[in-house]
C-alpha cells in the first residue's frame, strides 16, 4: 500500500535534500571558524528553496486578508527558525526564537485559539526568553566564548531535523491522515465515553463507577457557534483532565521546593568578617550566617 | 469580512494611534507644568499662549536633531530597540475599549458600531498582558546594543523590575475577571455598572479595594513611572538604557512610556473606575447620544488618572533597588495571593446573589 504518490514523494526528498545541504552550510563551523561568503549564500539560496517547496503543503484560510496573515506568518516562523539554529551570535539567535514564537501565535490567532496565543507570548516571549537574554548576556561580558561560535556535528544533526521534517511532513499529507466526518475521533474524552453505550469488560466498570455529572462539558457546542475560549478550556481542563491537571501542580509543586533548597544560601565554612561588619544590609540578607 | 467593516477598523486605528499621539505631545507639555506647579516654577510658557505650541516646538526639535549612532553599538539591535518601544506601546490599544463596545455598542443600519479597535476579542485583558510582557524586550536590547555598562546596568534592573511586578499586576485583576466572569474588559465595565448596592456602584475601587492597590502600585512600577524609575536614574546611570540615543531614536522610548501611561490609565479607569459608567449612563442606553456621553466620560477619568499619575512622581522619592524588589515579592505578591483566594471564597459563598 502506498501512502503518497511520487510526486509528492519526489517533494519531500527534494526538501530534505535541500534543507539538509542548505543548513548545514549555513550553520557554523565544527571549530568555530569562519566559513567564506559564496557557503553562506549558496546556504540561504538552498534553504531559501526548500523553505518555499513546503508553502504548498500548507493549507491557507479561506479568507484573502487571513490567507495573507497566514502566508506571512508562516513564512516568517520557518526563516526565524532557520536563523535562530544558523545565527553566530547567541543574542540573536534568542531574538530569532521570539520571532518564530510570535509568528506561531499569530498561526494560533488565525486557527481561533486565543488563548493558546495569548498563553505563548505570554510564556515564551515574555518570561522564557527573556530569561534566556539575560543569562546570554551575563555570560558573554569577555566576548563570545568558542562554544557559542561553533556547532556540534552540522552535518549529521541538520541531517536528523530533515528527516524529521520529511517524515511529518508525508505523515500530515497522507491520504487517512485527516479526519472525515463520519470517523470516529481519534482522542476520545471523557465526556465522548461516557455518552457511548455501555460496553462490556474493564471499560464499563470505570465509566460506571468513576463518572458523575460533574465530569461532563455543560452541554455540546451548537453549529455555527464560538467556542468560550478560555471558559470552555477552563471546564475541560477541570473535568476531562482533572487528574492530569493535579500531577502537573504537585511536579510544579516539588520543582519549586527544590529550587528552594537548592538557592538557599548555605551557611559559610569561614564566616566573612569584613562584610558582615561593614555594610549593615548583609547582616539581614544572611540568617544563615556563622556568628 | 465585507469592506466596510475592514475601512471601519482601519478609520478607527487611525483615530486612536494619531489621537494618543497627539495626546502624548500634551501630556508631556502637562507633565512639565505639574512639575513646575510642583516645585514653584512657571514651567514652559514662551511658546503660544500658556506655553500651548510647546509640543510642536519639541516635537520638531526630536526630528530634526542630528541622529548621531555611535560606533561601537551593535547597530541592528540597536536600531531595533526604539522600534519595539513604539510598536508595543501602540499594539496594546487593541482591545482596549474607548466607548460602549459589545452589548451596548451604538448601531448604524442595525450594524453595531464597537468602540474598540478589535472588538469581541475573549482574552482581552491577557492580550494586553502579552503585549506589556513584549515591551521589556525594547528595554533589554537597548541596554545590550549601546555596548555601554551604565546602558546595560539600566537595562538589566528594568527588565527584572518589568518581569517581576508583571506577576502581581495579573494576579490583582484575576478578582474582577472572577466577579466578572469574563476576560473581555467591555464585560467587566457592564458588570460594574448593572451591580452595586442602591446610588452606591460596583466599581473596583469599592469591591476589590486591594487589588486596586496592588494593581496600581504593579502599573506605576510596570510603566517606569517615578518611585520605580531606577533605569533612568540619572544619578547613578547617567540616564539609563537610553543614555546612547539622541533625536528621534531617544523620542521613540519617551513616546512608548508615555503611551504606557495612557494604557494603563484606561485599564484602571476600566477596571477600577467603571469605565463609562456614571450614575446617569447604564449599559442598555444604546443610543448615540449615550455613546458619545460614555466616551466623554471615560476620556475625563482617563485625564484625571493620568493627572494623578503625573502628580505622584513630585511626591514619592525613589525606591532603592532591593527595596523595589522586596516590594514585588515579598508584600505584593502574597497580598494579591491573598485577595484571589479570599475572592474566591467569597463567590464560592454567595454565588447568585450579585
């Protein structure tokens, strides 16, 4: 049974091939020496091509100002991305990071997931990154150091992230891969389990004994009708996956007790005289101080 | 999306990006006479009648200085940093309601004409949140690109500044999101007007006393505004992040802050004020006449809160730094804890009564 035809087959190969010579070109040296001019270009016209060859698997909106949003932000995400993993400067490649996150907001927006988008700037460009910025920044007062400079294993690491790209790429377009009206949905929720008929075996017993009324969307979405974005989150998160919502807290939970015990200061060996003494702020920022 | 409704959107950006703009010529002009009210000055008064034409005396002199880049900064980054200022300060307005929007909006041929830019958006109040968060990136890279250390000191102290007093500013408006029961600001705004206890009205300030306070002290310190100024320090920075920008470039970071002040005068007039709400004016007066009496109202408490603003920066003397940071994460963070969860005990009590 085949998947794809060869035309499309022919695409994707050609993809990886391109964007496999293009970005390793494009990425630094193994030592972190300077590649000439004519790499650097050949690189960008390569990975140039293949970013385009797969605009064609994109499937727009239908609207002409939201298919204009869609094309740009997906164009922009793919070049941020290229030059976020390529940039030889590590500041920039944190900045290239942010773009490549606020155009996957913007694709978010245009798909009417608002609050994914707001959560991502939110997280990403707004706390992650910028965490990202400082510690860059901090670390490189005497230059760029030789590990920000160089890459490790170019060839066969853009080789990987191709073919990655490559196998998702023939996994979305393939024929079955998309979901037809009359399929029945591949992730179910609780809700969906519970509104099927009772089914014999382990199944029946837990939708029998573990479900209550509490467990269930208030009632399906009508056609035509907006979603509550983050009402209609907030109920799902707290009904079909409570659970899961109460194992990611208690891991939040024990990671913000170790970055406690870990950041307290531990009382010193020698107790420092000299600055305990002198300036009279220390003396209250240690509690842990030998006296 | 027929044409029509593109042109509204765009005849509506274009009113509010040149009226904040045009607003923020003034408000300078506003600042420097509270200033010298402040201190027993005249303050500016030789261009035009009360120093009127000063704003376009400064505003030529940004834009035909000379725009001198010194040669040591990193120059994309650095041409960069003014941009983002400027664009995050103006992209935040979005959603940001100026007049009945929503239910009361005001109909032309039984279309509903919002006053908003990007109307029925459900996560208002986080989009604006998001662009605030954006706004630290013009700070941080203007302290990096000058390649200068008092730059970069300034820059890095207002980023952490940003970045932690972002926190108790979103917790302190999770009360009304929760009274209200929407992260739409116009839905907060006709809550607090279709509440309240006989003359008395639901505004913020009366329900949520200290999350008013919370968030007003999270806004001076988000917006840079005196008592948190320290990357402009003048004494110890020799100006800050923006020690290295001259003409325009240096115009564009002074713009930003002074949109951010608008931005964060509406947002507590809309939170904690109301919004359009007055004793005469309630959500279902959907005529014209109440549209136009509503956006007056707003813009009057947005002047008075701008106003106040303006008039706390010759009152309260500079924090220094570890006491900023005390601020932030051991008195306002808890408190604001503290007021989520007492809110939400609350409504759990007396869910439908309000």
């Amino acid at each position: 049974m085949t998947l794809l035809d060869s035309r499309d087959l022919a695409l994707i190969a050609a993809i990886v091939a391109l964007g496999w010579v293009g970005i390793w070109l494009l990425l630094p040296h193994r030592h972190g020496g300077v590649k000439t001019a004519r790499a650097y270009r050949v690189g960008a016209l390569l990975s140039a091509i293949a970013v385009l060859l797969v605009l064609p698997y994109l499937t727009p909106p239908g609207d002409l100002l939201a298919r204009l949003f869609f094309y740009s932000f997906s164009l922009l995400a793919l070049l941020g991305a290229v030059l976020m993993i390529t940039a030889r400067n590590p500041v920039n490649s944190a900045l290239w990071f942010a773009v490549v996150v606020l155009s996957s907001s913007g694709l978010f927006l245009l798909a009417g997931a608002q609050f994914l988008a707001a959560g991502t700037v939110i997280v990403y460009a707004g706390a992650i990154i910028v965490t990202f910025l400082f510690v860059i920044m901090l670390a490189q007062s005497h230059g760029q150091a030789i590990y920000d400079r160089s890459a490790r294993r170019p060839l066969a690491a853009s080789l990987t992230g191709m073919l990655l790209l490559g196998a998702l790429i023939s996994a979305i377009i393939a024929p079955g891969a998309t979901r037809k009206d009359g399929d029945p949905a591949p992730i179910y929720s609780v809700g969906a389990i519970a509104d099927q008929p009772p089914a014999d075996g382990p199944i029946a017993a837990v939708t029998a004994q573990a479900l209550t009324e509490t467990s269930r969307l208030p009632r399906p979405l009508e056609q035509g009708e907006t979603p509550a974005h983050v009402a209609g989150l907030g109920a799902t998160l707290f009904t079909d996956h409570l659970l899961t919502v109460q194992v990611v807290g208690l891991l939040l939970f024990v990671a913000l007790i170790g970055a406690v015990a870990i950041a307290t200061p531990k009382a010193p060996i020698r107790p420092d005289r000299s600055t305990a003494s002198s300036s009279p702020g220390s003396a209250t920022t240690n509690p842990g101080g030998v006296s | 999306m027929a044409t029509w409704q593109i042109a509204v959107i765009l005849v509506k950006i274009f009113l509010i990006v040149g009226l904040f703009q045009g607003a923020v010529a003034y408000m300078i002009l506003l600042e420097r006479k509270i200033a010298a009210w402040a201190q027993d000055r005249i303050g500016p008064n030789r261009c035009g009648p009360l120093g009127l034409l000063q704003p376009l005396a400064d505003g030529a002199k940004m834009l035909l200085k000379e725009d001198v880049i010194p040669g040591y900064v990193n120059k994309p980054l650095y041409i960069l940093a003014p941009a983002i200022a400027i664009v995050m300060a103006t992209i935040g307005f979005a959603v940001v309601p100026f007049g009945p929007a929503g239910l009361d909006a005001p109909t032309v041929n039984g279309n509903p004409i919002h006053f908003q830019i990007a109307p029925n958006v459900d996560i208002g109040i986080l989009y604006v949140f998001a662009i605030g968060s954006l706004a630290v990136y013009a700070v941080i890279l203007g302290g990096y690109a000058s390649n200068n250390k008092y730059s970069f000191l300034g820059g890095l102290r207002n980023s952490a500044q940003i970045i932690s007093y972002e926190i108790p500013l979103g917790l302190s408006v999770l009360g009304m999101v929760m009274l209200a029961r929407s992260l739409e600001l116009n839905d907060v705004m006709s809550w607090q007007d279709r509440n309240g206890l006989g003359p008395i009205p639901a505004w913020g300030v009366f329900v949520q006393p200290l999350a008013f306070l919370i968030f007003l002290v999270s806004a001076f310190a988000e917006t840079n505004r005196l008592p948190f100024d320290l990357a402009e320090a003048e004494q110890e920075l020799v100006g800050g992040f923006h020690t290295e920008y001259s003409a325009m470039k240096f115009g564009m970071f002074f713009l930003g802050e002074y949109l951010h002040v608008i931005t964060v005068s509406f947002l507590t007039v809309i939170l904690f004020f109301g919004g359009w709400d007055a004793p005469f004016l309630g959500v279902e007066d959907t005529s014209w006449i109440a549209a136009v009496l509503k956006v007056g109202v707003i813009f009057f408490k947005v002047t008075l809160m701008v106003i106040f603003i303006m008039w706390i920066r010759w009152t309260l003397p500079r924090f220094r730094y570890d006491q900023l940071m005390n601020l932030a994460w051991k008195a306002l963070i808890p408190l604001a804890l503290l007021n989520l969860v007492v809110t939400m005990v609350l409504i759990q009590l007396f869910r439908g009564v309000g």
